[in-house]
C-alpha cells in the first residue's frame, strides 16, 4: 500500500564506489523528484522528471544520473561517492495539474553514508 | 543563502501550551506549504496556501499567509505529544515553477 517506496533505506558505503538507489510510487503521478537533505535537515530539490522527461537539474554534480525507466519510476546512480553525499535523500511525486508542487508526496528516505 | 528563514529553529514545550512557528522570506511566492517530518519518515504535506492573508485551519493547526505573500506562519493550540516533530515550509515563487524551496524546519518537541 505504500504510496512511493524507495530502497534501500539505508546504505553504508566507501569513498570511490558506485551506488543505485530506486523509488516507484503507484499513485499515477506524471512528476517525481529527488531531494537531498543535509546534516542540518535543509531540504534541496536535485532533478524532477515529467512522464520520463527530465525537466529540472538543479546544477547536481554529473556523478549523479537519474535515470526515469517508465512515468512510475525514478531511480538515482551515483558514481566515485564522495564524503559530501552523506545525506538523507527523499524521493517524491505529485499529481498532474497547473500547481504540481501543491501536493507533493515523499518517500521514507535513503540514509546515505559514505566512509 | 535560503529563501526561505523559519523561527524558531527549536521549540520545547508542555503538552497543553501553545505554540507558533514562523516562515518569512524577502520574495513572493505564489504558493507556500508546510510539511511535518518524523524521524526516518519523509514530510507529510499539511496544508498549501495560495492567496494573500488566507487563512486555513486543520484541526488545532491554524496556518496563515501574509498578505504579501512573503510570510506564513503555523499556530497549534493546546498542543500534544503527537504533535512533535520538524515542522517545514515550503514555497514556489513565479519565476521557479516546479522548484519547491524549502525553508530548514522548525524541530517541535511537546513534552507530556
């Protein structure tokens, strides 16, 4: 029943490595996103996809790549992990319309860290 | 720098007190919200406002937005336990549609 699910929720990890972590939500949005959220809980949009379509890269570095399979999927690949990933990142969608961010539903979180 | 600066940034208090948290921002935007977060959960969307000195009451959570549109704030009256939690706003301004601007939350603790 869980409306958007992302794995894994939490992910030890060394410097250098690669690392995927996927969401699916089954509410029928058009839109997900990828937050970021940081030691000091600030919340930072990083990408949002349309239907598949890539429409917002909030200047992320290249290391990480979304990557949007079908409209109920978004999955982040991050590359050469750095200590700053350590982060607790939210993945998101919302419902199709004129105000997309009006409602905006998010995961559980994937609490990063990167050794 | 953030767009978006709530106060206070931690509030202790008695189960049965009040309590008000602020979102205040130089921009205008055309729409804010506020989430509360959990520990190890993702925001819950609480309320979106859209028009200028709106007003909107879920229960004992009463949320405001400035007539200008550049400020909001969060009221809970006779506040419980389940209350707890970090509180966040959130904004859209007209140039930056689809980009929620999130404000570094306001962490709610009532105590019993």
């Amino acid at each position: 029943d869980t409306a958007v699910s992302q794995t894994p929720k939490y992910l030890v990890t060394q410097m250098g490595n690669d690392k995927s972590i996927k969401c699916e939500q089954n509410l029928g949005h058009d839109t997900m996103y990828w937050y970021k959220q940081d030691s000091k809980k600030f919340l930072k949009i990083m990408f949002s996809y349309n239907n598949k379509e890539l429409i917002i890269n909030e200047t992320v570095p290249n290391r990480f790549s979304p990557k949007s399979p079908d409209k109920a999927h978004l999955n982040l690949h991050i590359n050469s992990l750095e200590l700053g990933d350590s982060a607790v990142y939210f993945c998101a969608s919302s419902p199709p319309g004129a105000a997309t961010n009006e409602k905006l539903f998010f995961g559980s979180g994937t609490q990063l860290s990167v050794l | 720098t953030q767009l978006l600066e709530q106060s206070p940034q931690f509030l202790s208090i008695q189960e049965g007190e009040n309590l008000t948290v602020y979102c205040n921002s130089s921009s205008v935007f055309s729409s804010l919200q506020w989430y509360r977060q959990e520990p190890g959960e993702g925001p819950v969307l609480l309320v979106t406002v859209v028009t200028g000195g709106e007003v909107k009451k879920l229960k004992r959570l009463t949320f405001q937005f400035g007539d200008a549109r550049k400020d909001s704030s969060l009221h809970i009256t006779a506040a419980q336990p389940g209350d707890t939690g970090l509180y966040l706003c959130a904004g859209e301004t007209p140039d930056s549609w689809g980009k929620l601007q999130f404000g570094a939350g306001t962490q709610v603790v009532v105590t019993p």
